[in-house]
C-alpha cells in the first residue's frame, strides 16, 4: 500500500466516525418552549468556573505538601481531577440543552435568532473537541486553564445569544405582534 492510500483510507475512516458521532440520537429529550424558558432562567454551570480552578492549582495543596502528607495531597489531588470532570459533564450536558433551546427558538422565531443549523454543527463539533482535549489535559495531569476558559466562554455567549433572542421574542410577543405556541407540537423541535 502507497502513503497516499493509507492517508485516504484514514481521512475516509475519521469523516465516517465523525458522521456517525453527529447523527446518533440525542441524550436529552426534545424540549418545548416551556421547559426553554426555565433552562434558560436557571443558573448556568459555567458560572462556577473559578472555584473549579482554584480548586486544580497546584498552590491550593501547597500546604498538604509542606507538611509531609504526600498519600492525603494525592488523595486531594486526584478527587479534585474528578471533581472537575464531572463539571466537565455537567457543562457538556448544558451546552446540549443550550443547542436544543436554539433549535426551537429558531423554529419559533427564525428571524431573530443568527444561529443556523450548521452553526449549530459547527459550534457543537467544537465544544466537543474541547471538552475531549480538556479531558485527555486532566487526565493527564495538564494545567488546563485555558482549555476551560474556551469552553466556558463558547457556553456563555451561547447563553446570550439565546436569551437575547428570548428578550426580543418576548417583546414582540408583548407588543401583540404575534403569540407564542407554548403548548402542543407547534412548541416541538425540529
């Protein structure tokens, strides 16, 4: 077999994958305008990014190594390392309802929201990646300052731009332009 063989047949095995990553079912269920409206009130995960920081420097366990207690600070340090891959999850999950709330607000209202479904693609594919190369980082034992902050800033502005298009809608929806389909399949996702 030539190099440029090999090299297509694995270029044609990565984009197979990847397909098969982008089309498998969702995790979560389809939510309706309801439920959108409540996620997007709550609190977000992203929000506790810097107490999940402080908690992965190494200065934070300073103390446990000046004082000799190398098997408590590993200890420490290890439960920490999960600790942040849990939130990893839990911001990964976030992100999905993020990109779910967008489908339905661009079927409600497809003139105020910007993001179409190959943004969404797009944007989601590469939240994805950040959050493996975030994971393999941790892992590994890997500062992963950086890494976070991407990921954290690719959630918050998700969450502004939908709940400026929810401001909007609900402007509109005031202003007697038009009413919302709150209830029923009309509120369903694509």
């Amino acid at each position: 077999m030539t190099p440029s063989l090999i090299l297509f047949i694995a270029v044609a095995v990565a984009l197979v994958l990847v397909l098969a990553w982008v089309v498998r079912p969702p995790k979560s269920k389809i939510l309706n305008v309801e439920e959108v409206f409540r996620i997007l009130a709550e609190e977000r995960h992203y929000a506790r990014l810097p107490q999940i920081l402080q908690a992965l420097q190494q200065e934070d366990t300073e103390y446990l190594r000046q004082r000799g207690h190398a098997v408590l600070l590993n200890q420490v340090r290890r439960e920490r390392k999960q600790i942040a891959i849990r939130y990893l999850d839990y911001l990964e999950e976030e992100f999905q309802v993020l990109i779910e709330a967008s489908r339905i607000l661009a079927k409600l209202a497809p003139q105020l929201t910007t993001l179409r479904e190959l943004d969404r693609l797009k944007k989601n594919l590469q939240f994805a990646w950040c959050c493996k190369y975030l994971r393999l980082r941790l892992r590994l034992g890997m500062q992963p300052w950086d890494a976070f902050n991407t990921i954290s800033d690719m959630a918050g502005a998700m969450t502004l731009q939908l709940e400026a298009a929810m401001a909007q809608l609900g402007e509109k929806a005031m202003a007697g332009e038009g009413s919302l389909p709150l209830k029923g399949g009309s509120g369903r996702s694509l």
